[in-house]
C-alpha cells in the first residue's frame, strides 16, 4: 500500500478542516492559518486507513468511549491514592 493518492487500494488518512472556524479568519494565508492557528477543534471529520473515524464532529460510540475511560481514570485513582 503506498500514500499520497486517494483511490481504491492507497492509504487514506485524511483530516477535513473547517475553515471557517474563528481561529482560521482571517483566512489570509492557509498554511500559516494550519501551522499557527488551526487546533483539533478546526477538524470537522477524519479518515484513517479509508474509515471514517470521525464525521462532522461525531465519533461513532461516542458516549461509551468517554464513559469507559471515566472509569478507567476512577480506577487509576484509587490504585494510586491506595498506593
């Protein structure tokens, strides 16, 4: 598999970047708008290995996700403050 391409067989690890995010106006220069001011609010979906792990802002099982690592650092609080 190689990169760089997008069609049938390439890797396809994309980022979409709404551009009209605060942060991103004036949109003077893209570049330097992507470099100095863009953060991960500014990415509205994301392709990895051609899946889509994000759409507009949405990851699928969301909710469990975030709900399974509130758990997670609960545990790791209590095996630090028994330690």
């Amino acid at each position: 598999m190689g990169s760089g391409k997008i069609r049938v067989g390439e890797v396809a690890n994309l980022i979409f970047v709404d551009l009209d995010k605060i942060s991103l106006i004036p949109n003077y220069n893209l570049i330097s708008n992507l470099v100095y001011s863009a953060s991960g609010d500014c990415v509205s979906d994301l392709i990895c290995f051609g899946k889509i792990l994000m759409r507009e802002r949405k990851i699928k099982d969301e909710e469990k996700i975030v709900k399974n690592a509130r758990k997670r650092v609960k545990n790791l609080i209590k095996i630090y403050e028994s330690s």
